[in-house]
C-alpha cells in the first residue's frame, strides 16, 4: 500500500507542476487571449487524465484489476467534472478509457476541440507495468498493450 501511496503523491506532484506549467507561461502578451484559453483548457485535459491516473492506482490498489467498464464508473463516481466513457472523446470534458482489466490503461481527452479552422489537440495518459507515457497530438493516439513510442509520446507531461 506504501507504494501505491508513493505513485499518487507523484501524479498529485505532477499535476500541481502541469497547472503552473500551463497557468504562468510567459510567451508573447501579442499571441493574445485565444493562446491563454487554449493553454488552459489543455492544461485542463491533463489535469482530468492525472485525476484519472490516482484514481485508477487506488482502484488497482484494491481490486488488482477492473475492467474498462469498472474503470469508467469509478472514475465516474470520483470525478464529477468530467464524463467518462469508452468511445473516443468529441468534446472537452469528455474522457476515453481503454483497456483495463489488469491490463495497461489509456485515457484520452480533448485539449483543444476543433473550432474555426483550428484542428484539434489530444492528450493522453498510458500507463501499465510500472510505466506512465504522456502524449499530446494532433490525431487521437491508438491504444496499445505495450509502452507507447513515436511522435507526440514521452516520459514527461507535455508543454
């Protein structure tokens, strides 16, 4: 249980990092107001997939394994602000869980929703076997049962 508790300090460290991340860039004061509202709702997105990710760790913790299903309405139950599902996300707020069932785990969310002429941005959170994978891209990332790679994955939260 040590561990477990170990794991969500770190998602709750790293949320707390992301939102000053995403909340005090410096950038061009030019770039405008739409740059400031992009930023905070990807910041956002994030902040949902850690809420999800700690979630998840204590479900793990105390079931060794949900399935999708279980995963959605736990998530559900602990975090009102946002809509948890299993089909890809259309909208802000909304957010896609893959896998489970004592398998790797993918939430996907909307950064940016797709709005005049602006294409729109995922991000997602993978973890499994100990490792947690950060995305964000332009395309919804295809879940996979082993660590992600490519483009617009990492080891660190995205910028």
């Amino acid at each position: 249980m040590r561990g477990v508790r170990k794991d969500i300090l770190g998602y709750v460290l790293a949320v707390a990092i992301a939102t000053v991340l995403f909340g005090c860039g410096g950038g061009d004061a030019g770039k405008g107001f739409g740059d400031a509202v992009d930023k905070a709702r990807a910041a956002q997105a994030l902040s949902s997939l850690q809420t999800g990710l700690v979630t998840l760790a204590l479900l793990q913790a105390d079931s060794g394994g949900a399935a999708t299903q279980d995963v959605v309405a736990a998530l559900a139950a602990k975090d009102p602000t946002n809509r948890y599902t299993t089909d890809p996300p259309g909208e802000t707020g909304v957010v896609q869980v893959v896998g489970g069932a004592g398998g790797p785990v993918m939430l996907v969310a909307l950064g940016q929703a797709p709005a005049q002429g602006q294409r729109p941005s995922y991000v997602a959170a993978w973890q499994g076997g100990g490792t947690t994978k950060y995305y964000a891209g332009a395309v919804p990332p295809a879940y996979t049962a082993e660590p992600p790679a490519g483009a617009g994955w990492g080891s660190t939260l995205p910028q």
